[in-house]
DNA sequence: TTTTGAGTTGTTCGA
DNA sequence: GTCGAACAACTCAAA
C-alpha cells in the first residue's frame, strides 16, 4: 500500500522526515498542491510563484531520476489530498508540519480525514519547546537565544532514502506550465538569474558560504559586500533544513566564529513562534497603540505618492532607493538596508507597517510570514521584541556608516558618477560636484520627498500622541 | 509579590 | 573628530 508524501515548502529530498518515512513504509506518491484558497491575501506571492516554479521542476526533474512523479494538485490542499487519497484507497500521508496559521487549519482538516503524521523539519526545535520557565511564550530573543543553545546542536541531517519505490500506477496530474507561476507580461524577473532554486542550488550556496563564514559578522551589514548567506529563500522553500545549515556551518568551527549568524538562523525559529502565539501578527500590531497612530492617509494625494515613490526607489534618498531597486529587480534585499527602507516608510513617510509588509510579501523571493510579519513590527516598534519607536534610523548617516557607497552604484546608476562623500546625500553636495558628474536634481534623480528633520519631529510627536 | 538587571542591528547633542 | 550621556521611560524574565 502506498503512502502519500505531501510536500509544500520543504522541497527537498535529504534531511526530509516526511520523505524518509515515507519511503520506510513502501512506495510513494510525492504530491504538490498549489493551494492560494486557504492562505487567503497570504497566497505565495508574485516574486515567490517564480522561485516556486523553478524549485517544483527541480524536485520533480530529481524524483524523475528514481522513477518517480511530483504530482501536481490546484485548489484547497487538505480537500485535494484527501480526495486523492480516497481515489487512491490510500489513508496514510506524510508530511512535515507548517506553523502558519492557514497551514494549520489545514492539517487539521485532512487530520480528520485521513492517517496524517506530521513529522519536525521546519525549525531547529519545535514551537513550544523553548519557552520560559512558566511556560509561556518568549517575548524577548536573547534569553530565548541561551535557551535553545542549551536543547542544540540539532539531530544530525539524514541523506536522502536510498530506495523510494514507485505505486503501480501514477494518479493525473496538472502541468507545472499550465500553472503560469512565471511572469510573462512583462517578464519582470530578468534580474532573477543570480539565484538557483531548488535543493542542488541550495546546498552549493550552502558550502559557498560555510567557507565564508567568519566574515559575517563583520561584513554582515556591508550592503556594498556580498557577505551574508543568500539562504532565506531556499530555507523558507525547505530546500535545504535549518539542522543541515547548523551542522554545516558549524562543523570544525569555533563557535565564536559562528555564534552571529546561528543566532539569525534561529531568529527564524523565535519569529515562528510569535505566529503561533499570535496567528495574526502579520496585520495586528503586538502593541495596541500603534492602531492609535496617526498614519498617512493613503487616499490623499501626498499619501499615494510617497507610498509610490517608496516603492519605486524613487524618494530622494539614495540608499533607500537603491535598496528598493534590487528588491524590484532581485527579488531580494539586504539586510541592512531593509532596515532602513522599512524604517523610512513607517518613520519619515508614516506610513502604516503593513503596507510595506504587503510590498515585501509579493516582491520577495524570501517571503515568510513569520518572518515577514515580525520583522516589519521589529522595524515599527509594534511587535514583540522590538525597536523602539523613537530610535529613528537617518538614512543620512547609515548610508556612509556601512559604507554603501558602491551598492548605490549599482542600483541607482544615474548617480555613478558621484564621488563617496557626495553619493549619499546628493541634495547636500556642491553644486559644482553635481554639474560634473552629469547630475541635475529633480530632473535626473529626485530631491528628498521629506526633510529627516522634519519628519523625525513629525514621527515622535505622532508616537507621543498615542501615549496620552 | 516585588525587585532587579537587561534588552539584534540608534540618534543627537554637547563637552 | 571623538566620546559619553541623554533620549524617555518600556517590558520582560528570573530571582
């Protein structure tokens, strides 16, 4: 009798629970429904349908190796797996457990249905795991932090199963063309081919940058260097597990030299549990008196035009454009500069985090609702665990003190030709300077769509009025 | 229960 | 140019 592997972004074969116990069991039906039913405005996103293409072909291009099919579902994941597995007389399926809420109503659903054994694989420790000594959730990373070290180093990965066999016959399945997960109209994805989907580009990018290592945590916030990992998309796509990433990482080194970038992989595990806490975190702030804030009013022309700009790279303000720019063109943004973007927009524009939550969601390949949904309340002070509403970042001064220099030149070309000590701020710089670089403001690149000194007093005066 | 120490990534101002 | 303190006063975790 053959099982059901049901995957969704854990594509990958090694280090897969759901896959090994399945194949322990007896042959296998792998199968992929795209469902944008049950996740509701949270469906994958434009950037991501494109990795999801390219990860999907590259799965079932690797299953087709051992003789078998990815089989392609549409519509409500639990409805059609359970309807296939009735087709099938089939009761068993595998699959490895999902935290966000829509995922978990759907497990729950098909649980009801059919034999399902959910398996651990997304996190390096089970929600629920960690937590205070009361039990109660962390709201705070670092103690957070010193507790998982001590439940850590994870299981050792497993390789993928030798043998997996093939059902006698193949259910009908969609074609992954018919599914138009890539754009066409324009093809805006041109840029995209920095990156390489699926488990075979996610283990190389692993071992580029394990050699890397002890650079990041100097390098990290260099948006002009190359320095961090690149792995958020293919961990959020579980192409490659977070324990393979740990041992990976780790393995011959002083944990010194590794400590900073562990502590982000397990950032993922602690903003996962704020999700799990808090099934609506991606809309509703942790701190009630952010809805009390005197946001932009979008319908305004001023509104939709900042909003426009921001996400156009089009603000006046180099390094948050050029940030703006590689996420519309790659799919992806550094870290640093995400930061400062996210900061700008909810800071000096007061525009509500959400809506640049929303911009991220269908522009990242990286896209992760935890993620995501944390980082932006980090960034507007909102969440659990947070920045303080009043330590505003200046772009003015982040710019120069990470050196971005080079990384402006990149994404905003128009103002190449600017020296260092002028490209950061080109409203403040000699006019002189300008003329020879070729550069007239307001005609060849934006003068700032706000003062940072005006929109700072703007900013605190609006975050005190939701305190009185 | 109360207290105490501490908290991913800052900025500004004045000496 | 560099350094330390103030910002404004918050929340959490553990003793």
């Amino acid at each position: 009798m053959p099982s059901i592997i049901w995957f969704r972004e854990d594509l990958r074969l090694s280090d897969q629970a759901a896959v090994r116990a399945a194949a322990e069991e007896g042959p296998v039906i792998p199968v992929y429904v795209l469902d944008d039913e049950s996740p509701g405005k949270w469906r994958t996103g434009a950037a991501q349908r494109w990795w999801l293409h390219h990860s999907l072909k590259s799965l079932s291009s690797t299953l087709q190796e051992k003789g078998l099919k990815l089989i392609l579902l549409r519509g409500e994941a639990s409805a059609k797996i359970a309807a296939l597995a009735e087709k099938l007389g089939i009761d068993r399926v595998h699959a490895i457990e999902h935290y966000e809420p829509w995922w978990v109503a759907q497990q729950d659903k098909l649980a009801g249905r059919v034999d399902l054994q959910l398996h651990p694989g997304r996190l390096l420790s089970e929600p629920g795991t960690v937590t205070t000594k009361s039990g109660e959730p962390y709201k705070i990373f670092t103690p957070f932090w010193r507790l998982l070290q001590q439940v850590m180093p994870p299981p050792e990965p497993t390789r993928r199963p030798a043998n997996m066999l093939a059902p006698d016959a193949w259910p009908d399945s969609d074609e992954l063309d018919d599914w138009n997960l890539l754009p066409t109209d324009p093809d805006w994805a041109t840029g995209f081919d920095e990156w390489t989907p699926g488990e075979e580009g996610a283990l190389s990018r692993l071992d580029d940058f394990a050699d890397r290592v002890a650079d990041y945590q100097e390098g990290r916030n260099l948006p002009s260097e190359d320095l961090t990992s690149r792995l958020s998309p293919h961990l959020h796509m579980g192409e490659v597990s977070p324990a393979k990433v740990w041992h990976v990482v780790a393995a011959n080194r002083q944990w010194q030299t590794v400590e900073t970038f562990l502590s982000e992989l397990a950032w993922r595990d602690f903003s996962t549990q704020a999700i799990v806490t808090f099934p609506d975190y991606g809309d509703t702030p942790g701190r009630e008196q952010f809805d009390r804030l005197n946001w932009t009013d979008l319908r305004t022309v001023e509104g939709k035009e900042h909003l426009t700009a921001w996400q156009r790279g089009l603000t006046g303000y180099p390094i948050v454009d050029a940030g703006m720019r590689q996420l519309w063109a790659t799919g992806w943004m550094h870290n640093r500069v995400r930061m400062i973007v996210a900061q700008f927009l909810i800071k000096h524009l007061l525009i509500r985090w959400q809506e640049g939550e929303r911009w991220f969601w269908d522009c990242l390949v990286d896209a992760d609702y935890g993620n995501n949904s944390q980082n932006w309340q980090w960034s507007a002070g909102s969440g659990i665990d947070s920045h303080p509403f009043p330590r505003m970042m200046n772009p003015k001064t982040q710019s120069p003190k990470w050196e971005a220099a080079d990384y402006i030149r990149q994404w905003v070309p128009e103002l190449a030709s600017l020296p260092d000590d002028a490209i950061h701020l080109p409203w403040e710089a000699d006019e002189r300077v300008l003329h020879d670089a070729g550069i007239e403001l307001g005609k060849d690149y934006p003068e700032p769509i706000v003062s940072h000194q005006a929109a700072r007093e703007r900013a605190l005066a609006a975050y005190r009025a939701t305190k009185s």
